[in-house]
C-alpha cells in the first residue's frame, strides 16, 4: 500500500478544526506551500518524494504491533519510519509474551505506543511526523553551505544510528529475552526434579 500524500495534503489543507490548537492547522499550511514552492509540488505518494528516497525510507523496519484499521490506512513500514525519522520522538521497544515488537515513541512531552494511535488521531499524527521533516528541509534552506553539510551529516548519522545501534540493541535484547525464558524453563525442571 502506497503512502498518499494527496488525502494528507488535503487534510493538512482544509483541516483546522481537527486540530487542539488551530494556529498548528495554519503553521502546516503555511509551511506546506512555503515547502513547494520552494522544491516543487509534492507527490501524489510519499514513497516517490525525495525526502522519502534520501531520508525517511532509509530507515529499516521491523514487525510491530499495529491495529487493523490503521494497516488499512497507512503501510505499516511507512508509519514506523515517519516516527523513527522524526526529531521530536525517540523510538523504544518492548517485546510482548507473544515475541511481538511493541514500539514505544517518547518525545519531551509524552510516552506512549505506537500501537494506541487511534483511527480518529492518525491524520493529525502523520501530519505531524511529515511536516517535521518539510518543515526541517525549508529551515535549512537559507544556511550557509557549511550548515547544509552539517545538517546532510547529521542525517546520515541518524540512520546510521537508527540501523546499526538501535536494532542491534533490539535484537541483542530480543536474544537476551530467549536465554532468560529457556534458563527460567530449566530452573523449573531443575526445581521439579529436586521436589521429587
């Protein structure tokens, strides 16, 4: 499933009163047509925009809890890259008794699962996550070559960090995980046997 831009670009648009604060409707807004005119209109889907190609779609996935009704909205893969690009959430994990991935996301101001997005936040949440990533490319377009560099190197950084540290530690914990249930197994026969 392919990521439109189009229905979000129209949300963003025409969507002030879906929004807690109404000036962060007309920020979007603003920033959204400040953002093509500066590099041209946006795609119809995410995936075929640079941004997409050179940063957001860099960032590997893994399986996570999601609900249905959001996988119908949006790729799954798609929504957890938006949150692991973005600047204002770090992302964590969890791993369910199921083995399942739970993704955390904590930003300065809140902690909670990606998993509780409801149906009736995902616009606004995806908005923010895309906008965060328009609104940084635009920001950057009147430094100095320097800082352009620099902003092009910290990106790097980013998934660099994202792909090789942060799922290295997920799946190092993952493994960790298995050795404590098989070890808690064996203490109970060990325990069993010692009972007899």
């Amino acid at each position: 499933m392919k990521f439109n831009l189009l229905k979000l670009k129209e949300f963003i648009m025409n969507s002030a009163d879906s929004w807690d604060n109404s000036w962060v409707a007309e920020y979007y807004k603003e920033k959204l047509i400040e953002y093509e005119e500066h590099f041209g209109k946006l795609p119809d889907v995410l995936e075929d925009s640079e941004i997409y190609t050179k940063f957001i779609g860099r960032f590997q996935s893994i399986d996570y809890v999601v609900h249905d009704e959001i996988k119908k909205l949006v790729d799954p893969v798609v929504l957890f890259q938006l949150v692991a690009a973005s600047y204002d959430y770090n992302v964590d994990f969890n791993e369910l008794d199921s083995g399942e991935n739970e993704v955390i996301i904590k930003s300065s101001l809140s902690t909670r699962k990606l998993s509780d997005i409801r149906k009736d936040e995902l616009s606004c949440f995806l908005s923010e996550l895309l906008m965060e990533q328009l609104v940084a490319e635009l920001n950057v377009v009147s430094e100095s070559e320097e800082d352009k560099e620099n902003y092009s190197e910290m990106k790097e950084r980013k998934i660099n960090h994202f792909n090789h540290v942060t799922l290295h530690k997920l799946s190092l914990r993952r493994k960790a995980n298995a050795i404590m249930k098989i070890v808690g197994r064996e203490v109970k026969k060990a325990q069993n046997n010692i009972s007899l």
